[in-house]
C-alpha cells in the first residue's frame, strides 16, 4: 500500500509539473503581436554621438576665440599654433548670474636665467615681490617707499648692534646645515632671534592701511613661489653643491627667506662703506698677517664697479675682522638709531588700497 500511494504521489506531482508549463506554453502563443504604430509615428532613429574635429589655428585667431591662454612672466613665448577643439554646448547664463572670478593669489612671476633657476633680486625678496603684487594702489605703491626706508634704517641698526650674528648667519650655515642637526639648527634659531623684534613686511604695510587682506594674500602666493622654486634649485644642485634630498632642501630654503632681509640689508651696509673701509684699516689694530689681506680686500671693493663685486670683496675683508672690528667699519655708513626711529612712519593715514580701482 505505501508503495501504490508513493507512486500516486509522485504521478500527480509530474501531472502539475507538466500543466504548469503548458500553462505557460500557451500563454505566450496566445500573446497578442506588437501592434503596427500609428501613421505618421516617426522611425526610431540610433543616437550617434558626434566626432570631435580638431584643426589648427593661428595664434591671432586662437586670441580671438579666447582658447590662448598665456603667461605673463616676460619672456614668455607664445606657440606658434594652437589645436582648436570645439567647446562643448553649456546653457547660456545671465551675466548678473555668473559668479566673479577668483583673484589669483598664488603666481610665479620671478625670472628665471639660462639655465632655468631662479635669478634671486638685489634686494630682499619680499620688497622685490611689492613689484608683482597688482592689488596694490598706485598712491599706496608710493606710500609704501617710505616705508621702506624707515624698515631699512631699523634693520641697518640691529644688524650694526648685532653684526656677529648676521656675519654667522652669512657664513654659509643656512645653506649647508641640516633641519635634523640639533646644535646647527639650535645655532641658527639663536642668531636669528635678534632680527624678530621687526614685524614682517605684509604685517607692517597692513597695520599701515597699505595692504588689504587680498594684498597680503597675494604676498604670500608671490613668496611661496619664491620658496618653491629656491628649494627646487637646491634639490637640483649646481657645479659647487651636490643635490639635497628634499626635507633638507625645504629647511635650508624656509630659513633662507626668513634671513633674506636681514642679510640683504648687511649686503647694503658692507657697498656703501667699501669707499671709506680703507682709509681705516690701518686704525683696526689687526694683526700684522691680516691686516695686508684686508687692506687689499677693501682696495678691490672701493675699485669695484659693480655692487655684487663690492659686496663679496668686502665680506672676505669681513671674515678676519672680529665683530668689533666689523662694528668700526660699519659705524662710517650705519644710520643713527634716531634717524632709523623717525624713518618709521607714525600712521600713514590712508585707505588707498581698500578703494575701487586697485591695482598699478
């Protein structure tokens, strides 16, 4: 009995099985055509995306179309042409609509020579950056000269009060320690410190009302670039240096910067007292073995023509002189801590640069 009823089970379960895709056989015979479309029902049609047509172009007519995009360093030379691709189709938007376009902030004006490295000015770099910061006003622009004059007779102090640190920091220890050197760095951060009491320049112009926000903004993109390509320099090498590796090269060309100014100004100093230094050597009491080596280093830089020629003269003069040897040389040029005092403007009362219009 169990047997029979095992197989009738099993004999309407295949029964089901079978009616159930018949079942679905006949539904999709009987499933009705696709009806004919109406008349006039336009034909379906595949979406071909189109083939971009690239041709060139002159330049003058790529400067029409607004696709050449140049830079402003000079000496910049433009492609003599231009692969033209067609814009893609945007909706047009209402001019109120647009947003205004974003100041530039960070740029790369600086010059480069020959070889492709960065021609470093004959003054600090940060008055040398005034030059291509267009958000300055031009009655600002004229303002900030005074400024200037006032920062150098204050830096011209400290660095004549201080004179053994900024010989040190001119010694070619920023160019050649080394970040994980503990007792370099340490050396470096104390000669330093004498140069911190004077604000940086941005800070100075702004508390003068002669930089906006946007103008201290674009200083630094300008200095940044400045930084960058220094370091980039300094990880390539030349003739005298091996390339450094890049965390060193990023120390040596951050305290670069900041004792640029500082030492520039030494630079000044050392120029303008090269046509008086030897008339007081004789004075110095140096020694009988150095004192014929400064005197020629100070005949070459009084004979010197050109400013750098008089500046390296008289810094191997400098480096037999003791600081307080250095001091009486110096002490011919260097202005009086009262007139470096007065120098410093009190208040320029001015809102040039927050006015419409900026710009040289």
């Amino acid at each position: 009995m169990k047997t029979a009823t095992g197989c009738r089970v099993a004999c309407v379960a295949g029964v089901l099985a079978a009616v159930a895709g018949l079942s679905v056989s006949v539904l999709a015979q009987v499933a009705p055509p696709p009806q004919p479309k109406p008349a006039g029902w336009p034909e379906e049609t595949p979406v071909v995306q189109p083939t971009p047509i690239q041709h060139t172009v002159s330049v003058e007519e790529a400067r029409r179309r607004g696709l050449l995009q140049e830079r402003e360093t000079p000496g910049a030379e433009a492609p003599q042409n231009v692969a033209a691709q067609p814009a893609p189709a945007t909706p047009a938007v209402p001019a109120a609509s647009k947003p205004a376009p974003a100041k530039q902030t960070a740029i790369d004006p600086w010059p480069r020579d020959g070889s492709g490295r960065i021609v470093h000015p004959d003054r600090p770099v940060e008055w040398a950056a005034l030059d291509y910061n267009t958000s300055i006003s031009k009655d600002s622009r004229r303002k900030i000269e005074s400024v200037l004059d006032g920062r150098r007779a204050r830096f011209e102090q400290v660095v004549y009060q201080n004179v053994d640190k900024v010989m040190f920091l001119d010694s070619g220890v920023v160019e050649s320690f080394e970040m994980s050197d503990r007792e370099a760095l340490s050396k470096v951060l104390e000669a330093n410190k004498a140069f911190q009491g004077i604000p940086s320049l941005a800070a100075e112009l702004r508390k003068a009302d002669l930089f906006t926000a946007n103008s201290v903004q674009m200083h630094q993109g300008i200095m940044e670039s400045f930084r960058k390509a220094l370091i980039a320099d300094m990880r390539r090498g030349d003739e005298q240096n091996k390339p450094v590796e890049n965390p060193v090269a990023v120390g040596r060309g951050m305290f670069w910067t900041i004792v640029n100014e500082p030492r520039q100004v030494y630079y000044w100093l050392l120029s303008d007292s090269a046509s008086t230094a030897v008339d007081i050597v004789s004075s110095l009491g140096l020694s009988t073995e150095n004192e014929p080596k400064v005197r020629a280093f100070f005949e070459q830089a009084k004979a010197a023509n050109e400013e750098s020629a008089r500046v390296e003269s008289m810094r191997s003069a400098f480096a037999l002189l003791t600081p307080d040897q250095a001091r009486q040389v110096l002490a011919t040029v260097v202005k009086p801590a009262a007139s470096a005092q007065g120098a410093a403007p009190a208040s320029p009362a001015t809102s040039d640069a927050s006015k419409a219009g900026e710009g040289r």
